[in-house]
C-alpha cells in the first residue's frame, strides 16, 4: 500500500509540473500571436503608405 502511496504522490508531483508548464506554454503562445498580428498590421501599413512597390535588384528606386 505504500508504494501506491509513493507512486500516486510522484504522479500528482509530475502532473502538477506538467499543468505549470502548459500554462506558462499558453501565456507565450498568446503573447508571440499577439506580437505576431502587430507586426503585420505594422507591416500592412507600411505596405500601404509607400503604395505597395517594391524595388528589387538591379532596379533603381524611383528617386534617381
């Protein structure tokens, strides 16, 4: 009987370890989407104010 005991007791120990983990995984997950959605809604308005161009390579911008 006591060794059920001492393994239910270890199991409730790993349990509640496991529990603080998930939460503290659920907190960043929402934090990372959040910054997430900032950054593309700052990133949709710089988009939007330079109108959507995009120099690539060898292509001059159009200041020159």
């Amino acid at each position: 009987m006591e060794q059920l005991e001492e393994k239910i007791a270890h199991l409730v120990r790993a349990v509640d370890d496991l529990s603080d983990t998930v939460a503290r995984q659920d907190r960043e997950i929402a934090m990372l989407t959040r910054r997430v959605e900032m950054l593309m809604r700052r990133e949709a308005e710089r988009e939007a104010d330079l109108g959507g161009s995009v120099t690539l390579g060898n292509e001059r911008p159009p200041h020159y």
